[in-house]
C-alpha cells in the first residue's frame, strides 16, 4: 500500500484534514501546575521508548507477543495483539515527527488484513483499532477505514442475543465457552462504536451496549472489585456465576481486567452519554485506588491471597492510567488525573527496560497469566502501547486524540 509522505491527520469527528508537520505539544505544565518534574519524568520516558523503538523496530519479524529472556517472541498472524505493535509506532510517530514510525506501523497494520474475517475471537477490538482505525484516522486513506468497518461486522456474529453478551473464545459452532463472557471484551467495544459512527448502522453501538449493560450487570461486586469471567448457559442466556482465567479466583480480582473495564467502561460512556456507564467506571477506579500498594505498580490480582505482597503487572497499572486519565476528563474529577500521574511516574521509575543492554522492549515487571506461570514478569507488547497511550495523553492530548478519538457525545 503507497500512502503519501503528507500525513493526513483527522478531527475527532473523522473528518481528513491536511497537515505537513505534528501539531505541536499540549501544554500540559499549564494545566496540571506545580507538575514539573512529572512532566519531566514523563518526556524523559518518551524520548527513551522513541529510542528504543528506533533501534528495534526494523528487526522486528512479526508481532511481538511477550519476551523470553528478555527479547521479543512473535505470532505473525498477531493472535489477540496484534494491534498493539503498530499501535505503538503511531504513538512513536505522533511523539518524534519521524517518518520511519509512520512508514513501520503501516506496514505492519498491513499484516493484519486476513483477520477481518475472523469470527472466532472477541479481541477484534485490540486488533484493530490501534492499527487500522487509527491508521485511518491519521491517514485519511478509506482503505483502513473498510477494513475496520469489515473486523467489526466479523466481531457482532459472536453476540448472543439472549443473554445479551458477546462471547469471549472459541469458534462459533464450538459449545466450549459458548457461554463464557470476560471482562476484556469492554476494550473492544469501541470498535462497534466506531462501526455505527461510520456506517450509519446503530447495530454496531446497540449490541456493544447490550454488552456493556450485560457486564455491569454482573461483572462489579459491592465494593467495586470484579471477576475475570462469568458464565451464562449460552441456550437461554441464564447467568450461571463468576468464574476467573487469569485470576487466581472467581472470589479475587485480577487487576488488568479491573484495568480493562476502567478503560472500558468510561469509552463507551464518552460513546454514548449514558451515565450508568460512568458510575461503573468510578466504582471499579475507587476499588483498584484502594488496592494500590504505595509503590503505585499493581500486583497482578488484587485480592490473592498474599496481595499486596505478589508478583507485580506493569500492563495493568498503563492499562489503568490510560483509564484513569480519561475518567478524569469525563468526571470533572482531578483525583483520577493525579492518580494516573502517579502511575505513570512510578512505571517510569521503576518499571522500565533501561538497565538492560539485550532488553527489546519499554516496559518489564509484567504478568501476562500467573496461574499458569505463563509469562511472570516479562515485557508484553500492550504495556509499551498503553505506557505511550497514557504518556502523549498527558503531554500530546491533541495527538492522542486525532489517533484514537477521545470526543464525547
């Protein structure tokens, strides 16, 4: 695919407009005063994640999936991450100006055009949206455009009408997890939205509502926290109970799923205006705020038995600031803000690559799933994604939002 050297860059609204140069940096010391060396931090990472990035990226042979002492493995079909990779290079590009990044994210959204007909997963969402939306938004060519609006027409034959849910796994003539719903799948809800938004189609946003109202329903618990997975019969849409995958219980709380229905919940809030949705995010951000141990890095489940002394997850605390910093914005909240800087902060300091020579990726101190000890603290390609999501959120809202749309209804 040939794309122009003149970038295109779009309004929220997804209107093309021309532009030569990156917009310039927000000018976040205004607005979060008496945050100079947060800010310092943050820019300081950034310029350290551009520069590992610039020494990696061509090597890179496929998507990467997690490391194995301390280099990137890779699917090259992308599995469930697939959009995180090129996701990141925007990122790199929005930060630097660098035309490689644009060049290397297209080139590797590319990659993933078979799976616009995939069926047989719910992480469409992840794979498309930080690469082929956001390519379109940043483009202006209809190409990603048709190939997200394809990946989402692929993503809306997994719902089940009667239980109102979107399946998580398995194909759909299998009975295995036919009834299975996980927290996750609120990050791959903005797809349909975007769907509806660009179509025309209601379809899209309707059933992506269904869902979120079918999670909020049954995924929080009094007191904020929530499972990894519930279970209905897929035949009459009956809820059975909670269940976990990558927790260490269906009574704990994994904490990059609580991370996912932060982030999840308040997106399809800002796609919608429906109040309830925000309530939820406010509920499960005041649950994790209060799990948080003082070094500000997750544990990888909140509610383990030896939590808060465990095995920590650097992808759920980006995942959770991402949120955090977008709850902020709709709730008028400044704690949510201050929170996500703190998070930030402490990924900078503590949870970066930069004492490794052989280290490919940003981020280290991730758990991809504790209890079948795959991958304990290693790097994982959405922890680089959302470090950087959440970093140019603070620094370039304005970049940020021409590549993922941060407007509200």
């Amino acid at each position: 695919m040939s794309v122009s050297r003149r970038a295109l860059l779009t309004t929220a609204a997804g209107t093309a407009v021309a532009a030569t140069s990156i917009a310039p940096p927000a000018r976040a010391a205004e607005e979060v005063p008496g945050h100079a060396a947060t800010l310092r931090t943050l820019r300081e990472t950034a310029d350290y994640a551009v520069a590992k990035l610039r020494a990696v990226a061509p090597g890179v042979s496929g998507f990467p999936v997690g490391t194995k002492f301390e280099k990137w493995t890779y699917s090259q079909n992308g599995d469930w991450v697939g959009g995180f990779w090129p996701g990141t290079l925007w990122m790199a590009w929005l930060y630097s100006g660098e035309e490689r990044f644009r060049t290397l994210a297209l080139a590797s959204a590319e990659k993933l055009a078979p799976r616009q007909h995939d069926t047989g997963t719910h992480d469409l969402g992840f794979l498309f949206y930080p690469s082929w939306v956001t390519a379109w938004r940043l483009t202006g060519a209809d190409t990603w455009r048709a190939g997200a609006l394809r990946a989402a027409s692929s993503l809306i034959r997994r719902y089940n009408p009667r239980g109102r849910f979107i399946r998580a796994w398995g194909a759909l003539d299998e009975q295995a997890n036919a009834g299975r719903v996980i927290m996750d799948t609120m990050m791959n809800l903005d797809l349909l939205a975007f769907a509806s938004s660009q179509s025309g189609d209601g379809t899209y946003l309707d059933i992506a509502v269904e869902h979120a109202r079918t999670t909020q329903r049954h995924f929080p618990r009094p007191d904020g926290s929530t499972p990894h997975v519930y279970d209905f019969d897929p035949s009459s849409g009956a809820a059975l109970g909670p269940a976990t995958v990558q927790g260490y219980s269906p009574a704990s709380c994994w904490s990059r799923g609580q991370a996912w229905g932060i982030y999840g919940f308040t997106t399809i809030h800002r796609r919608t205006g429906h109040r309830e949705f925000l309530t939820t995010a406010r509920k499960l951000a005041d649950f994790a705020l209060g799990a948080l141990t003082p070094d500000n890095v997750p544990v990888w489940d909140y509610l383990a038995p030896q939590a808060p002394h465990d095995i920590k997850d650097a992808s759920a605390g980006a995942v959770m600031a991402c949120g955090l910093l977008d709850l902020s914005r709709a709730t008028g909240e400044p704690r949510y803000r201050e929170a996500a800087l703190r998070l930030l902060t402490a990924l900078s300091q503590t949870c970066l690559t930069t004492k490794s020579a052989r280290a490919e990726a940003i981020v280290a101190r991730c758990t991809r799933n504790r209890p079948s000890e795959d991958g304990v603290e290693i790097s994982l390609p959405y922890a680089d994604y959302y470090l950087l999501e959440g970093i140019l959120r603070v620094l370039r809202p304005d970049d940020v939002d021409r590549a993922i749309d941060l407007s509200t209804v």
